[in-house]
C-alpha cells in the first residue's frame, strides 16, 4: 500500500513536520487533512529553518503536490503570507492546491474566539484565538463559508455581508465588542479570493487518482491524538479529528487505502496550554528538557510544559488510530540524563490503570508509576545507525518498543533533515 499517515501520538508538537519533510522527498503527493494555522510545523534543511502552518511540508520538495484538504479550516490572510514568505526564499509555490470543500476562517471567527476565551475566565481553555473553533461551530451548523463560494464573486459578496452582519450582534450584544467593519472586510477579503483562486481545486479528485497511479501519498497531520476532539482531553482540545479516522474524511480517501500509520513520538512527553497532565515535570528537570528540546510552540512562542514519556498515552493512541510503527523523536534531547524515566501505568488511589481515562477529574488525580532506565552521556547528533548509537539509548529505544509493542522504525537525533535513523522500509 502506497499510503502513509503520519500523526501525533501525543498532545501535538512531537516533530511530525521532520518526518513528513523527510519522507516527502519520496512522496508524489503530501495531504494537509485537518486543523488550520492554529498548527505550526518546524522544518530545518541546511542551515534554513522554515515554520509552517497552513502549508504541507512538501513544499520543501519540489517534484511533490501539496494538497490542504477538506477537513481544514482555511485563513485566508495567513495562507497569502506564508506564500509571502515561501516566495522570499526562492521557493515555488505552483505546487499547492488548496480543496473547493474547505470552510474558510473569516475576521469574525478570530474575533468571537478571542471574546469566548476572555469571556470563560478561569475557566480558559487555551485556544490560540485563531479562529478555528468557531469556524468549525460554522460548519458543523451549516452556516459556514466554502472556498467555492469564496472565489465566486457574485456568491461571496452577498453571503459574506449576511455573515458579517449577523456576527456582529453576537460581538456586541452577547461579548460588548466592537462591531467589525462590514464594507473594508468585503473590499479585503474579496481581493484575498482572486489571488487565491488559482490554487483552489477538487482536491479528493487529485489525491484520488494520485492512488489509483499507484503513486506515493502522504497524510500529514497537525496536532495530536489527545487534542482530538473525540478521544482527547476535553475540553482542552482542538476543533478537528487529528487521528487517522479523521485524516481520511479531511482528504477524501477511504480508510481501505491507508497502509502505514505512523505515530509520532517524543522521546519525553510535552503539552501545551491547559488540562492535567500525569508526568508533568513542574521542576528544574522539566525546565532543562525543555531548554535542551526548545520547547516553544511554533505558532505562539509558548513554553511547553514538559514530563517523562508516558506509554499509557502512547499505547492508547496506537488503539485508536490502529499505529503501526513509531517516529521516537528528540531522542538527543534526554543526553547528558544520569537516569531516565518511563510511565508505564497510572496509579489512582489504590487502583492501577493501564488504560487512558476519560474522566478529568480521574486523571488529574493519577500518579505515575516509572520505570527507570540508565542514561547516556555521550553525543549522539551525528550518529547515522542505531547499532551506533551508546548502548543505553538503544536500551532506551527498545523498551519503549516493548511496553508499546510497535517497532521504533525511525530514530531522530537532531533537528537536522540528515539527523534521521531509519529501520525498515516506510513506503
């Protein structure tokens, strides 16, 4: 099967954007299925580091098509300043396709997204304030925007101004906000659709006969599974299905055509925003991960907070996604540890749990229960095999493998596109 999800085993942030850069160079074709740009990639080539958001990381590779699919919530503003940007360094942008079924995220969803945030109070959720809820409460409500009518004028005006009209008196009569300015929103927004209009197709029809040619494709997901709006930490999750359920609905392709899901895993455990977090390291060990791993988020420059691996979370992601291989990520970020450690079970109260709770209250009560494993000293960025990597990393490597029961079949160990050791065939 010529098909390969990657995803976020975790809480997103797990470096799936090196992987899907690294695997992309094989790949005909890479799919953006879920989220908006309240995600961020970081992909280093060289010695230029580029932030992506909106934009597959396929754009790296010149022979690739990249597809942002159905199942994004599109911004216009910032999908035309990425393109800005890509172009500043000499990259083509002809690649892009953008699909005619994506909802698009409009001023006004910003804007009730940051007054519903501020509204909540303690309460805060830890939205990025892109939008993006509440242009998926758009869609789900039917009253939402599609790209295919956004490029089309004669639509788009009529439907905008309607939209316009009828946020305002929920800005203004339920937050006490300001009301947006109707006729500068339609001039702007109009001249976003022109430019972005040659990017816009079916883009199910692409993908699917990209398959049918027996040709290589990519799903690319944004977030993790536990912010998936379904099996995540609710409330503090995203608005989309980051698994690999979801990234077939996002791109118009059956599950019968996945082959490979890969999960994406860090070498430790991260988090960003609110909700508990079972391994969190709230002390100058978490605080030296996240130095040494630069754990700030790409897309809002927040610290991460940051904790020892946690097999219970990994092990329900490979369930609900059906994993069948891990990226183990920033494993060059744990060097220099005397020991290291490894959740491997939940304790609450004086039960056991092997298995990820839904219920909050439950997990903001359970304690970890190591294992703990010798560390290493020794550099390991510009190992190329795992057979060379100190005999404790590979110790590592192996346990996660065991108490997760998948095989570890790629090895990061530096940012670096090169600082990649793969085991087995991917494609």
């Amino acid at each position: 099967m010529s098909t390969v999800v990657i995803l976020g085993a975790q809480w997103g942030d797990e470096g799936k954007g090196k992987v899907i850069d690294y695997l992309a160079r094989e790949a005909n074709v890479v799919v953006r299925g879920q989220g908006g740009n309240n995600a961020g990639h970081s992909v280093v080539v060289g010695k230029e580091k580029y932030a992506l958001h909106l934009i597959p990381s396929g754009i790296l590779n010149e022979d690739t098509i990249n597809v942002i699919g159905n199942g994004v919530v599109f911004d216009p503003e910032g999908f035309l300043n990425e393109i800005d940007g890509l172009k500043h360094k000499g990259l083509s942008v002809d690649s892009i396709k953008v699909s005619d079924r994506a909802h698009v995220v409009f001023p006004y969803h910003r804007e009730i997204d940051r007054l519903a945030e501020e509204a909540r109070g303690q309460d805060m959720i830890g939205t990025t304030k892109k939008g993006i809820g509440p242009c998926y409460m758009d869609k789900v409500e039917r009253s939402g925007i599609r790209m295919c009518d956004f490029i089309d004028p004669e639509i788009f005006e009529p439907l905008f101004r309607s939209r316009i009209q009828s946020k305002n008196e929920i800005i203004v009569k339920i937050y006490g906000g300001e009301p947006l300015p109707e006729d500068e929103l339609v001039a702007t927004y109009t001249a976003y659709a022109k430019r972005i209009k040659p990017f816009v197709a079916d883009t199910s029809v692409i993908v699917y006969d990209a398959l049918r040619r027996n040709e290589k494709v990519l799903l690319e997901g944004a977030q993790g599974t536990l912010l998936d709006l379904d099996y995540g930490t609710y409330p503090y999750v995203t608005s989309s299905h980051p698994t690999s359920g979801g990234f077939t609905i996002g791109s118009g392709i059956g599950p019968g055509e996945i082959g490979e899901v890969i999960g994406i895993t860090k070498a430790y455990t991260t988090r960003v925003g609110l909700g508990p977090f079972v391994t969190e390291l709230d002390d100058a060990v978490g605080e030296r991960i996240r130095v040494a791993g630069n754990e700030f988020g790409t897309t809002t420059g927040r610290p991460r907070r940051c904790g020892w691996l946690d097999t219970v979370m990994v092990n329900y992601s490979k369930r609900v996604n059906g994993m069948t291989c891990i990226a183990l990520m920033l494993v060059d970020v744990l060097t220099g540890f005397d020991e290291i450690k490894i959740c491997t079970a939940y304790k609450y109260g004086d039960e056991v749990i092997e298995h990820f709770p839904a219920s909050l209250n439950v997990l903001a009560k359970c304690e970890p229960i190591y294992e703990t494993l010798p560390g290493w000293k020794e550099d390991i960025s510009g190992i190329e095999s795992f057979e060379a990597l100190p005999e404790n990393a590979q110790n590592y490597v192996r346990r996660i493998e065991a108490l997760v029961g998948l095989p570890v079949k790629i090895v990061s160990v530096g940012p670096k596109r090169t600082e990649t050791i793969v085991r087995g065939n991917l494609f």
